[in-house]
C-alpha cells in the first residue's frame, strides 16, 4: 500500500515537472533527462512511469480534459434550456482561460507537434471530434426544445470549438491583448443570441 | 535592370523554397542549408537578400497578410451594411481556408515560435491587434447605422478574430474533419445573426 502511494506521488511529480518544463521551454527543448531533475526520479523511475516522453505528453493531455468533460457536465447539469447550459459552459471556459494559462501554453505545443506526430495527432484531434460530436448532440435538443433555430447543428458545434481553440490560442499569444475571460463570456453569448429561435 | 529582375526572381525562389520546406518539416527542422538548396542559391545569395532565416520567416507572413487585406478590403466595398460585408468577408474567409491549407499551415508554426521568440511573437500578435481593431471599428459603424446591437465592439472584433484563428487550427489538424470552407462561412453568420439588432 505505501509503495503505490509512492508510486502514486513520483508519477505526479514526474507529470507536474513535464508540465513546467514544457510550459517554460517547450516540448522539444524539454529532455527526459531535464523532467528527471525537476522531478528528482532517475531515468529508470521515469521509464516506470512512462514508456516515452510522447507518452507522457499524451497522457497530460488526456488527463487535463477527463477533467474539463466533468467540469463542463456538472456546470449545465440543472440548466432549464440548451441556450442557459452553453452560456455556462462559456462562463466556466472563461474562468479556466483566467486561471490555467501556464498550462494552456501547454496545448499550444500539442497542436504543433500533432502535426509532425501521428501519434500526437490521434490525441490531438480526437477531443475536438468529441466536444464538436457533443456540441452537436446539444444543439439538436436545443432545435427540439425549440429554443434554438434550424441550423445544422454539427456545423455549429465545430463553430463552437473554433471559437474556444481560437480564444486559448489568442490568450495564450496575447496575454495582455485584452480580459480573455470577459471575452469567452461574451463570444459565447453573441454565439448563443445567433442560433437562438427568433420571436 | 536585367540584374534587378533576376534578383527579384531568386528573392521569390528563396521564398516559395521556405514557405514549402517549413510547410513539410517545420520551422526548426529546416535550415538555410534546405532552402538554399530547394531555391538553388548559395548561401552567399540567401544572405544577400536576408539576414535570418528567421527575418524571412516573418516576411512571408507579413507578405501573405498584405495581400489578405487588400483581399478584405475589396471584397466588402460595395456592400450596402455592416452585416452584408461581414458575410462577404466570412466567404473570403471560406475561400482561403479551402485553398491555402499548405500555406496555412505556417501559421501554426509562427504562433509556436511567437511563443519562445519576441521578434516573432511582435509579427504574430501585431497582425491579430489590427484586425481586431478594424473589425472594432466596422461593428462600431454598424452599431451607429442601426444594423447591428449595442455590443462592445471590442469584445465583438476580439471574438470573430478568435473565431477565425481557431477554424484556422482546427482546419489545419484535421483537413478531413469537415468542409471547412462551410463551416468558416456558417460560423460567420451565425455571428452576425447574433450581432444583428432585433426587429
């Protein structure tokens, strides 16, 4: 029991030590050997863990968005309708892209690498797929609950992940550019207020 | 003059060399060396007319979004409102998406270098500050023509730029995930429907 707490603790540590090597320097630059001595594991420590540093990466990313879908599920669970359930969902992204932004400098890299790296692309690519495919499925109810207009709904899902990619990639260059949160908020809505049913 | 032309001749050459090596390999992986020898000048040629590879690196982007606000700036001319121009401008939009993908894809290598480089970074945001304050500008006129509603038109010129650098990424990681093309184009309207001032 006290050896996978252990266990436990070094592969934190070896995914927190990836994350600010990564966020600091980028991907390429960032060596196994450089995540070792942040993390203070040895390389064997670390091929214990991880079979690569690509696998690392991959799995930081999936680990970061297994908690974005919770987040995302919990904050429109008890919405009354579609258009009120995306309107918190863009609140909610709008405080992530306040508070991570260390991190998201992070997804920039992924999306550099997926397009060198199969393997990258595959983990890449997949979330949008499903956040659009979701989207989607959300949009479509908001048509049948007649609070939203006959648009096609996958088109607006992907429109939606656009919006979201293009504000992290925008906050992420541009810091100081503007209140990135205040802008999710407002996008989301000027979105929302396009694909609602007229009168 | 002669010697003029074949110098601007080489000074293209060098350029379509870069655009298709960075395009293949990316920023990093290619070097003076590869783009000399695509281009078919020495060294002492590429030197001539550049003094980095990452001074050319910045002229194409620049260059490329010279001729993309010419492009803006014609196709919304004529149109008789706010909203009719912002739609003409999605089309064009479209348009470019689905023919420039391999050109595209140095976009996404600027914005990781404009990461660790401040020269790039100044050439990378710089453009995205301009539009979103010509967008601002053009949504504050429709606000005063009475087309568009009474939103910030900062915020408003912030969320299409986002909009269009996300369609952009998200076209470029996953070419096949959709018609691109469409969904720049739907995206917009949907916008400007959520811009537009009701009845």
């Amino acid at each position: 029991m006290k050896t996978q707490m252990r266990a436990e603790q070094t592969r934190a540590r070896i995914i927190a030590a990836a994350e600010g090597s990564i966020a600091r320097q980028g991907y390429d630059a960032t060596s196994v050997d450089d995540i070792c001595r942040a993390a203070g594991v040895t390389k064997g420590g670390f091929y214990h863990h991880f079979p690569s540093k690509q696998a690392l990466f991959v799995e930081i990313l999936e680990s970061w968005l297994s908690k974005l879908d919770v987040s995302l599920e919990e904050v429109g669970a008890d919405a009354a309708t579609v258009p009120e359930r995306l309107l918190r969902m863009g609140q909610l992204g709008g405080h992530i892209l306040n508070q991570r932004s260390g991190q998201l400098r992070i997804l920039l890299e992924f999306w550099v690498q997926a397009a060198h790296d199969p393997t990258v692309w595959e983990a890449a690519t997949a979330p949008f797929r499903r956040y659009q495919q979701s989207l989607a499925v959300l949009i479509g109810s908001g048509i049948d609950e007649g609070t939203l207009e006959g648009v096609d709904s996958r088109v607006a899902g992907q429109a939606i992940v656009s919006l979201g990619v293009g504000l992290i990639l925008q906050s992420l260059l541009d810091p100081q550019g503007s209140d990135w949160g205040h802008v999710v908020q407002e996008s989301v809505r000027v979105l929302v207020d396009g694909l609602r049913r007229r009168g």
